[in-house]
C-alpha cells in the first residue's frame, strides 16, 4: 500500500513518528513491568515468590510482609461482586436486545452505559456516606437473622454488620460492572443472526425459548470473555473500595468482616510506609496485581476475539 | 398446569426478572446520581470556586487550588497522551496496517487500557517521583497521560479504518505522499470519530484518583507549578471525605457533583456525536 | 493537528510565566495527625506575611524520607528520631503540637467517663485475654460500676498511624507481655479486635457495636463527644482526657533539649497527666540555615499567636515553659 510515496523524507518522518509512538505502548508495559520488579527486588530477595504469595504475615513492626491476605481479600471481593453482578447485567441485556420496546433500547442502553461513566471516587464516597449506613442498619442484619442460623453459609454472615465490611464493597464493585458485562453480553446478544431466531419462533418457541436456547448459547463465548473482563475490571478497583473496606490484614469468613485488597493496601500504606523493606512489599504487592490482571485481561481479550472470529465467519 | 403453561410462565419470569434487572440498574443510576445531586447542590457555592481552603472551623473556604490543578493536571496529560494516541493509531491503521505488529500493539493497548490505575500510579511514583525527590504536577499528568494513550490510540485506529480505501487511493493518484493524504485527506474523513475518543479518553482520566495519589499529591495554595505538587479535585475528595469535619465533607460533595456533572457532559456529547455521525 | 499545536504553544507559554508565584513558599510534608492545625496556621500566617506555608500530609515516615532526602524545607513526624538518627542524617528536631490518644468505650448503660482502667486492663483487653466486660480485672477497678457480662469487641486502627505508634508504644512501656508478643509502631500486627480506618473508622465501629472499645485522638473524641474512659497514670490517680491533663503531661515530661526533644510523652510523672500523650514533631536539616529561619520563624509565630487556633481545632498547645526551652534550642543553632 501506497509504497510509492515512502522516497518523501516528510513521509518517512511521520511514519517514524507514528511507529514511536505505537510502539510506546510495548515499552510502556515492559517498563512497568521492569520498575516494579527492580523496585520490589529487595522484597523479593527477603521474602522470596512463593513464601511472599502464601504468608499471611503483614506486619511492619517486624517488617515481615506476605501477599496473602491481599489476594484473599482482592479474590473475594471480586468474586462476589462478580456474582452479584452478572446475573442482573445478563438480565439487562436480554431486556435492551429482546424485550424492551424499539424506542426505549436507546436510552435505557445509554443509562445504563453511564454507570460506567461515573469516576470511581464517587462510588467510594457515595458508599461511605450513603450506602455502607443503609447497609449495616437494615441490609446486612437482615441476612444475618436469616442466613446466620444456616449450616455451611451461616459463617459468611456471622459477627457484627458494620456497613465498613467486604459485603458493602462488593456490592459497589458490581454496580461498577454491571455496565461492562451488560454492554458486552448486548452486543453479544445483538449478533445472534435473526435467521436463527426467527426459525425458532417459526417452530413455536417462546420469547424466553429462544433467548435460553438460541441467543445464549450463540453469544456466550461474548459473554464469558465480557465477564472476565468485568473480573479484570474489578480485580484492579481502588477508590470505589478504598472507603468502605476498611484494610485489615487478616483472613476472615465473614463477610461483615473488614478486610484489605492489593489496591486499598497501595491506597492507604503506600505514602505511610517507612522502610525500605515495607515499600518495597508495596511495589511487590502492585507486581502481582499487574501480573493478575494482565493475564486476566489477556484471558478475556482471547475469549472476545475468538467470539468476534466465530461471528465473523 | 399443562405443558404450554409451564412453558408460558417459565418465559414470563424470566423476562419479568429481565425487566426487573434493567430497572435495578437505572435505581442504582437514579439512587447515585440524585444522592451526589442533593447534597452537591446544597453544598455548592460561588466561594467553592473563588476561594482557596481555609482550615478546619473557618468558614468560606474554596477549593479554587483543586479546581484548577484538576484543570492543569487533565489538560497536560491530553497533550501528552492525545498526539501519542492519535500518532500510534495512525501508525496501526495505516503504515502498518494488516501487519502482525500492529494487531500485537492493537491488543496490547485493549488490554492496558484495563490495566489497574493504581499500578500505573507506583510506576510512575517510581520513575517521576522518586528520582526528582518530592510529588509533582507533571508526574500526575504522565500518569494520566499513560492511561489516556491506549483509549486514543485505538478509537483512532478504529476511526481511520472506517475511512474508505478510495479515497486514499484518489489522493495517491494526484501524486500527493502518503502523510499528506493522511493529514489532509483520512484525519478529515476521521475527525468527528477522533473527537470523540480525545472527549471519552478525558472523561475517562478525569475522574481518576489512584494514580494520582502518589504523584501528583495534594497542595493545599493555588499553584499553577506543575514542578511542584499540584492539588486535584479527586484526590481533595479522597481527604475531605475520610476526614472528621462536618464541612470537608460538604465540599467533597460540593467537588463530587462538579466533577460528575463535568464528567456527564462529556460523555453524553461524546455518545451523541457516535450516534449523530455514524448512525 | 495545528489547533492542537497552537493550544501547546500557548500553554508553554502561560507555564513559562508562572514561576513567579512560587516566590515565597515553604514546603513542609510529614505526619497528618498535625494536619489540619498546621494548615490553620499557615493560612492565618499567610494573611498576615503573605508567606506560603504547603504543609502536605503524606504521614510520617513520608516526612522522615522527605527531610532526609532534602525536598522540603521541614518535615514532621509523630514520632520522635532517636539522637543518633539526627545525627546520622543531620537533622534538628522540635516538638510543635501536642496530642494523645483516648480509649472510647460503648457499654451499655456507662456514661463518658464512668469507665476506670488501668495500664494492664487495658493492655490485656488489647492482647485479647480480657474477654467480658464484667472481667475480674475491670471490675475490680470500678467497684459500684454495674458492668454487664457481654463479649467485649476491640478496635483498632487497621491504616498506619502516628496515633496507632503512641498507644502501642504505651502498652509496650507498661506491659512487658505487649512489648515482647507485638511491639511498637505505627501498624502493628493485632493480636484481637476489628479494625477501622481511620478515627472515624474506630468511632463508628465503636459507636455501632455495644460492648465495644477503641482508641481515637483526642481531637477525634472530643468533637464526636465519645464516651471516653479515665485511665490511672503513674502517679495513680485517675485522669479524664482534657486540655488541662494534657498540658500537665507536656510541662512534666523530660523533654531534654540535649537530645533533640526525643521523648515519647506516655506515663509523664504529673499527677494529673494524661499517660498516653505525644508531642508531634518538626525536623530541619541541619545545614539549611536561610530555610530554616523562616520554618523558625513561622513556629515562633505560631507559638506566639497560635494557641487558640489550636485549642479551637482541639490540639493541646504546648506548655510556655517548653515553648521556652524550644526557642532556646533555636538559639543555640542559630535560626532564631
């Protein structure tokens, strides 16, 4: 393509300009990767991969630190709030593809969508003033009455609702993703051929028949890939759940425990820290959360090109 | 109940659970929104942007400093970010269009641009921050910028994609050089949809905290130094919100409503050119 | 593109400009415990001098590292440096501002200040060992005091704190058991209870959860009128948590101008000091002189007109008589 111009020295300026900056996204993730292992190499050395993955330890009095309860509660609360979430996100979407009246796909799709658009800072704000209150007074002692007696579950509801507590960030991280899950799992949806549909109906399927046994199973590569990367989303979160977590280095079960995620643990230690050996557990902290992602997000990137090959085809 | 109703009701629950699904979230929407609406507005006041802080106890303190570092911090890291984004687009959907290298750099950049904030916020802290010695401006703005680069880049590349082969080949064809036809013919085809991706990519950074917190910090006087640290309206949020004074609480919802609405507008115009252009 | 180009342009420009307003401007970073009274008196000193004083709370080992990499003109730190460290890093030390940490209880049926403990109550409910309200060891303390047998739940903080390093560093002088099982710090590794971010955090888990009891600043309790509870201090007498208990563990504790002020104001001799106090504290680099005669003369202010903006924000000034002492340390360093 247009290899004929290529002589102009103009031309070949530009072109180099633009391939810089193309490339700067490949030196961007390899330099990040870079600074945050050299900067947590002192961690690494003290406390080693494994051992630093698997301690519980958090303490920097003794300046011994462990990933655990970080990944445990960065799991968790993702977890959750992906269980929370996909359910009414899949739900929208079958509302905006196949129920929801012509003129209101539109507008409800953009509401929707503008969930995602709200700064993460307000989620967290609004969860401390307003929700965690809502939370710990009618929400969670209401599930503690029915669920605390309940062998198995009975010791996720256990201890006193706070309203500060893994539960409350969970429910604003799946507001926070609904809109990602929803706006993937409809565009999913929305490429299920008509054809197909149509013959459904043609041989007497119901409305429902043909969402559960045509349009899901088409697109649930799209949706599975939207979900997970929902799940990156969620796993990289700070502010949202910064106010209501309450960054408590222990492995609880309840979830109206307080508890801490990678990204809180950087929010609130990370100017604190005194040591070398404390920050450098940070950077090591903000390693794996970059290693955690980016291999989610490849995961959920692969899954969506495989879908969009397979619509394509 | 016969088989026909079973199947009938099996459909109306699900869908009524649908529809209800759709409802829960406009709630949440509504709930968010109006909550941040009624107490910004009682909050809001025209020393909020006058004024800078005063202590804890004295009345009339603004938040003039975070507004306009907020400003300072988002317009750097658009120029940062936005030439990047738009120059390596173009590198993408053009120079090297079709070629392994640009799909690699393409999915990259899809997946950086989920890459979490906070993470980008020690890097920087790292590189910026450390070296220099004390938190600073433009350490926030590279930050910002970082995050900016991949959405640019890849609404961009979109963009230029859409613009008909033809019509470069036209241009080819009265002799003009590959970056002319870029500049003056595919940017042009390609503007309103580049627009848009510079609106959303600034929606999208000016709400982020994370990773400014430990870079661009906090200031507590109107500077318009970027090689010192500079204050921003979300990271003065983070602070007025968790501290104990009944009216820096007022003002973090006072600066929670600007930076929404401010926000909203942003991506309600970006969305409405999308549908106005290419619908 | 060109529009972008002329926008950067005019940019560069304006930026180019605006050094100017950088005139006189004084860094400070370190410890947020102070945060908010040394923004009060910065902004009334910036009215009357036109001196800008940018006090960031970026906590205090931030304020350590900052001082001793020679980016701010002062940093400060709620804990005091040991001399040798001061001296390792040439650094001057002061104390500005006093505060102190409150034990707040929510029982059932006691009143603010009904509640007495003693060091090893309150250390052994901290490790955990004292489980009941109506606990031997409490009891026995409160005769006439109806305690209920309810579970007893601890908070604390769950961030790291300059208030978390003064109430640990008391259990550990008072409690040997504290010292070797958890230590002092700013975090800790908590052997019992739920943490909380922040004061806030500790008050509304205390204020939510009967049978509770948490430690918050002084400042903290008194303007969310928590119910604190009276601890005996050395001198064994029962003190309540107030500007008066305060000032007399300042004015009485040992703070040597020969060792840098270095004192962790916990159980101070007076016989109405309150024992879990702590100065915060201002450190110089020692070679910067210019700097710091105007970070000096900004302190001098302050402890000249400050005292009320202070107590307003309810900080306990420090005592005239350790006001005195500190300007004597200036002296002799000459940046007075």
């Amino acid at each position: 393509m247009a290899r004929t111009a290529k002589k102009n020295p103009v031309d070949r300026f530009f072109s180099v300009m633009t391939a810089a900056a193309a490339f700067s996204v490949i030196v961007l993730i390899a330099g990040i990767l870079y600074v945050l292992v050299s900067e947590s190499s002192l961690a690494i050395g003290r406390f080693g991969v494994w051992r630093f993955l698997s301690s519980t330890d958090w303490d920097p009095v003794r300046q011994s630190f462990g990933a655990l309860t970080n990944i445990y509660g960065t799991v968790l609360t993702t977890v959750l709030s992906l269980a929370i979430a996909i359910p009414l996100a899949v739900g929208i979407a079958i509302f905006v593809t196949e129920i929801s009246p012509n003129f209101l796909k539109g507008p409800i799709g953009a509401a929707i969508e503008l969930l995602a658009a709200i700064p993460s800072i307000i989620y967290g704000m609004w969860g401390l003033f307003t929700l965690s209150p809502i939370m710990s007074t009618y929400i969670e002692p209401f599930l503690k009455k029915i669920f605390s007696g309940v062998p198995l579950i009975g010791i996720l509801f256990q201890g006193t609702p706070m309203g500060i507590d893994i539960l409350t960030a969970s429910v604003i991280l799946s507001i926070m993703i609904i809109p990602f899950t929803a706006s993937i799992s409809r565009d999913s949806f929305n490429l299920t051929p008509a054809v197909v549909k149509e013959s459904a109906y043609a041989i007497g399927a119901t409305r429902w028949e043909v969402v559960k046994n045509v349009v899901i199973p088409y697109s649930k590569l799209g949706v599975f890939g939207g979900v997970v990367l929902s799940l990156g989303r969620a796993l990289g979160e700070t502010m949202a759940v910064a106010f209501v977590l309450g960054n408590n280095h222990r492995i609880t079960t309840s979830l109206f425990d307080a508890a801490a995620t990678i990204t809180v643990t950087l929010a609130n230690e990370f100017a604190e820290a005194d040591s070398d050996v404390y920050l450098s557990s940070l950077f090591y902290l903000a390693l794996v959360l970059f290693v955690l992602s980016f291999i989610t997000l490849a995961v959920a990137k692969f899954f969506l090109l495989k879908a969009e090959r397979k619509y394509s085809r | 109940m016969t088989r026909e109703q079973i199947r009938k009701t099996e459909g109306f629950i699900a869908l009524s659970l649908s529809t209800l699904a759709a409802l829960g979230g406009l709630f949440w929407l509504v709930f968010i929104l109006g909550d941040v609406l009624v107490h910004g507005i009682k909050a809001l006041h025209i020393d909020l942007f006058l004024n800078d802080p005063a202590p804890p106890g004295v009345d009339g303190g603004g938040l003039r400093n975070a507004f306009v570092g907020q400003l300072l911090i988002t317009v750097c890291a658009t120029l940062i970010g936005v030439p990047m984004g738009v120059l390596g687009g173009t590198f993408l959907a053009e120079y090297a269009r079709g070629r392994k290298i640009a799909r690699l750099i393409s999915i990259l950049a899809d997946i950086m641009v989920s890459v979490p904030s906070i993470v980008i916020g020690t890097f920087i802290y790292a590189v910026l921050v450390k070296p220099i010695g004390h938190f600073n401006g433009w350490a926030g703005a590279v930050a910002l910028a970082i995050i900016m680069i991949p959405v640019v880049l890849r609404t961009t590349e979109d963009m230029l994609s859409l613009v008909p082969w033809t019509l470069r080949e036209a241009a080819f064809a009265l002799g003009a050089p590959y970056y002319k036809v870029i500049t003056q013919v595919v940017y042009r085809g390609a503007a309103t949809g580049i627009l848009t991706g510079v609106l959303l990519s600034i929606a999208r950074v000016a709400g982020e905290t994370a990773p400014l917190l430990f870079t661009s910090f906090n200031n507590s006087f109107y500077s318009l130094d970027m090689k010192q640290p500079v204050a921003s309206l979300t990271v003065t949020i983070f602070q007025y919100a968790m501290g104990p004074y009944d009216n820096w609480h007022a003002q973090a919802w006072a600066a929670a409503f600007v930076i929404t609405i401010f926000i909203l507008i942003l991506t309600i115009t970006g969305r409405l050119i999308i549908k106005w252009r290419y619908k | 593109m060109k529009v972008f180009l002329k926008l950067a342009l005019a940019l560069a420009l304006v930026f180019s400009f605006t050094h100017a307003d950088a005139a006189d401007m004084l860094n400070g970073a370190g410890a947020s415990f102070p945060y908010p009274v040394y923004s009060a008196w910065s902004y009334d000193y910036n009215k009357v001098t036109g001196v800008q004083l940018n006090y960031q709370s970026i906590g205090s080992g931030g304020g350590i590292k900052q001082i001793s990499a020679r980016t701010v003109a002062f940093g400060a730190s709620d804990a005091p440096l040991a001399p040798a460290q001061l001296k390792k890093d040439s650094l001057l030390q002061f104390p500005a501002v006093i505060g102190g940490v409150v034990p707040v209880v929510n029982v059932p049926g006691v009143k603010a200040g009904e509640l007495k403990l003693d060091s090893d109550a309150l250390c052994r409910i901290y490790l955990g060992d004292i489980k009941y309200w109506d606990d031997g060891r409490i009891k026995s303390l409160n005769a006439g005091l109806r305690l209920p047998h309810s579970e007893m739940t601890v908070v604390h903080r769950s961030d790291g704190s300059g208030t978390t390093a003064i109430f640990t560093t008391y259990l550990s002088e008072v409690c040997p058991v504290w010292k070797s099982k958890v230590g002092a710090g700013t975090s800790v590794n908590w052997p019992a209870g739920i943490g909380g971010k922040g004061n806030e955090g500790v008050a509304n888990y205390t204020k939510r959860t009967a049978g509770s009891i948490g430690y918050v600043e002084f400042a903290y309790a008194e303007q969310n009128k928590l119910a604190y509870a009276l601890l005996k201090n050395s001198a064994g007498n029962f003190v309540k948590p107030s500007f008066e208990t305060f000032e007399d563990a300042a004015a009485t504790g040992n703070f040597d101008p020969g060792k840098d002020f270095h004192l962790w104001l916990v159980n101070a001799p007076g016989k109405k000091a309150w024992p879990i106090a702590g100065a915060t504290f201002i450190l110089l680099a020692k070679e910067k002189t210019d700097s710091n005669k105007k970070v000096v003369k900004f302190f001098d202010w302050a402890f000249n007109h400050g005292d009320k903006k202070a107590k307003d924000l309810v900080y306990v000034p420090l005592p005239s008589s350790l006001k005195n002492k500190i300007r004597a340390y200036w002296k002799t360093h000459g940046i007075l």
